[in-house]
C-alpha cells in the first residue's frame, strides 16, 4: 500500500509569490537557512540542507504547480525516490499549500511528516514575518 502524507498550510503571502520563492535558491535558502539547488525547469536537480534531501524537478506548472522526485539521506539505497507534489491556491490575501508526499518509505514516514512542519513550513511563517 501506498504511503500519503497530505499536509495544507496557509501563510501569509500571494501564492503565486510562495511559488517563486520556493523555487528560487537564495530565497528557498533565506526561508531554511540551508543552501539550496533548485531550478524551474523540469529535470532540474533539487539539493537541500547539505544534501539530506535530494531529487529532481519533473513538472512546472506555473504559478500553482511544482512535482518533483525527493528523497532523504534517511531513505535505504534500494527505496525508490519518493513524489513530491505542492500545489499553490490563492486564500484570499493569503497563499495555501496543499502538500501531497507519495511514497515515502515507512521508516522515514514519521520523520518526514514532522520534518515539513520543523523545516519548512514554521521557518517559512517566520521568514515572512520577519519580512513586515
């Protein structure tokens, strides 16, 4: 059986602008504070925090839509890449997330779903409000 991790956050920020940001490297690094490789172009190769996760750019639908293939150094050699697919929606003044993570290997699953919140999405509600 599959694993989903299904995870929707807004914050305070056009989504078209989280989009961008998510995708830009420095501004992707401002937000985690570790360096970031990512690119808008499918195929592009996604490094973060010092290579812990890793994957590849395989779909770019702007200004909603980003998939791409992920891992982590927790996952073993022998599981297959994880999917990861973000989609960005308009809330009024706001921008929502709504997360969907395929695939993630049951001994990482736990890991994973808290690591969202812990490394991504409180770091981003700080960075923009540290913004003004």
């Amino acid at each position: 059986m599959r694993s989903v991790i299904s995870q929707t956050i807004t914050l305070p920020a056009p989504a078209q602008e989280l989009f961008e940001m998510y995708l830009d490297s420095a501004r992707h690094q401002e937000i985690t504070g570790a360096p970031v490789t990512i690119a808008k172009e499918p195929g592009a190769e996604f490094r973060a925090f010092d290579g812990v996760l890793s994957g590849t750019i395989l779909v770019v639908s702007s200004p909603d839509l980003i998939v791409q293939s992920w891992r982590s150094t927790a996952f073993k050699a022998d599981d297959p890449d994880s999917t990861l697919i973000l989609n960005f929606v308009a809330d009024k003044a706001f921008g929502r997330i709504n997360l969907v993570h395929l695939d993630v290997p049951k001994h990482d699953y736990d890991g994973v779903t808290q690591g969202w919140e812990k490394f991504y999405w409180t770091p981003w509600r700080e960075y923009l409000k540290g913004r003004g």
